[in-house]
C-alpha cells in the first residue's frame, strides 16, 4: 500500500516563508469530519480555505524558553488557582501544578481516568513530570503543561496565531482528502509506526513499539505532503476554536469568518454546569492514544479541552495567513 509521506508540497512558496520553521499549506478544499469513528467527528461537509503557513513542526521546549526569557510569561500550570474559580475545591488542591500520566501497575476500568492521571504540584512546563523532573534532556520535544493562554500568548509574541480546527485538520490530512490517517488508510502500513502513540493495552501495558513511551522530540516521524511533523501523535494541539458541534448546514463553525465556533459559552460542558469552564478544540491524538483506547490518532479526531488545564500531553503549533 502506498502511504503519502514526503514534501510533496513543501517547496511551493517556500523561500518566501514569513519564519523559520514553516511551510506553506496550500488553499483547497476538503472533506472535514468522519463518519465512521467517534460522533463528535460527524457528519463529514466540506470545508473550503485559503492558503497558510504552518509551523512545520510543534512549538518545543527550547522555542518556549525563549519566549519565557524574553517575556517573563508565568504559565497556568506556575500559577496558584483562585479558590473563587474552584468554589469547594480543597485549599491543598490550590498550588501550582497540573496533569500528569501516571499508569497504573495493571488493567482498570477505562471509564476512570482518574486512575492514570493525576494533578501534580510542581508540574510544568520546566517540570514535565513533576518537580524533580526537568527538560535539559528534552529541549527538543514539544513544549507541554501549557494551557490555552500560554499558546496564545506565545503565538502573539512571534506573530503568528493558533490554527482554526479547520485549518489544522486540513493541514494534518497533507491532501488525502478522507483518509483516516495522515498518512493512508492503515494505522502501522507494513507494521510501521508513522506516529508516537501507545502499542499494547492502555493504560498500563506499553510496549513502546515506536520507540517512545513519552514525547519524541520534533522531527521524529515523517513529514506528510505538506511537509509537516507529528500532526499525529505526541502531543495534542491546541486549536483557536471554542468547542462546537459539527453542523453539515453550516460550516462557519469551522472558518476563519467564525473560527471560534458556538462561542465561549456554548463551549461549557453541560454535564458539569456547576463548573462553567469554557473548552477549545484540540486535535491530533498523543503517546497515550492507543487501539483499545482513544483511537483519535486521526486528522478527524477532536476533543473538547478545558481552556484552564494543562497537561502533559498537550502542546501546540502556530500558523501565519497571508496578509494578516
């Protein structure tokens, strides 16, 4: 079987590039969406954009750095969460820290994500897995712990922006309009990995196939045709959009004439109206995405995020439209 990797696309326009680091996306046409795998990805319609650049490859710990020296930006997951924004919330809960992956010593049951993940105080950016940890060994991999507003801000400072839900999935299908994979039609073609996501049973068995059991740095998988890295697996990416069902009627949803979607408050959770905390859409799957588990490994795939939390499998790249 054939799988569309390379730069097939990579040079048109190329010399041109607004910034380091990325590569032009051409404008077209696609079919958003999948009918054949979660119901938050349905019903596919099709969506028309222009031309963009894109970071050919996640923001990483050594860019992020760099903004954070030039800035003295504090991220969510450094900062003390206000007791009236988490009205019950224990005070020993409201320290700095965020969302770690922690498996567990054998098979739980998967409706109880709690038992793989945990808040840690002292995680971050500079801490991905608590505060012993660091990223001297890891300047190379994704940026991590940053939640909406630190890619925002990010994004502002080298003038560029986050992508539309749009924008990234079309970016993410390199031109294989409705395939499932970035790549083709076959999660590992000829059983190989072109993806860091989980082989073996979640959450506790991992059998680092792929040679990842954690992040990868950037670069580690081939590009697809639009020369762009890793839009599947490794880390999840933040996108501009609020959170909003797909409507086949109507696709501003998902174009720049309305890239925020229902708005931020149509974005809450209605399950959990107690806490009206708005969500944005990020995409692409992680290393913890996995066959019996959270099959989002797909351009399709889509998660409504809450805008206050950081994880550490969450990250993010940035686009540039032309004349903006």
């Amino acid at each position: 079987m054939a799988v569309a990797v390379g730069r097939t696309h990579e040079a048109r326009g190329q010399a041109h590039a607004p910034a380091a680091g990325m590569v032009f996306v051409p404008a077209g046409s696609f079919a958003m969406g999948s009918d054949r795998h979660y119901p938050e990805e349905a019903p596919v319609h099709r969506v028309a954009l222009d031309g963009f650049w894109m970071d050919r490859m996640a923001v990483t710990n050594r860019q992020f750095a760099a903004f954070v020296e030039a800035t003295g930006h504090v991220t969510l997951a450094e900062r003390a969460p206000r007791a009236e924004d988490y009205p019950g919330a224990p005070a020993e809960m409201l320290k700095p820290g965020s969302l770690c992956f922690q498996p567990p010593p054998g098979a739980v049951d998967l409706r109880r994500p709690y038992a793989w993940w945990a808040f840690v105080h002292g995680a971050d950016w500079r801490h991905p897995d608590g505060p012993e940890s660091g990223i001297e060994d890891r300047l190379d991999h994704p940026v991590v712990h940053v939640a909406h507003e630190d890619a925002v801000a990010y994004a502002r400072w080298a003038g560029k922006d986050l992508p539309t839900e749009a924008e990234w999935e079309y970016a993410a299908r390199g031109g294989l309009d409705g395939a499932d994979y970035a790549w083709g039609d076959e999660l590992a073609p000829d059983g190989r990995h072109l993806a860091n996501t989980w082989q073996g049973t979640f959450p506790w068995q991992n059998l680092a196939e792929d040679g990842f059991t954690g992040t990868a740095p950037t670069g580690s998988f081939p590009a697809n045709a639009y020369g762009l890295h890793e839009m599947i697996g490794n880390v999840w990416e933040w996108t501009v959009d609020w959170y909003a069902a797909h409507r086949p009627s109507d696709t501003s949803c998902c174009t720049l004439d309305n890239p925020r979607g229902g708005g931020r408050e149509a974005s809450v959770d209605p399950a959990t109206p107690e806490t009206p905390i708005p969500r944005k859409v990020i995409k692409g799957g992680s290393f913890l995405c996995a066959p019996n588990y959270c099959q989002r490994y797909r351009p399709a795939a889509r998660l409504a995020q809450p805008i206050d939390s950081a994880t550490c499998h969450i990250g993010f790249r940035c686009v540039i439209r032309p004349g903006t």
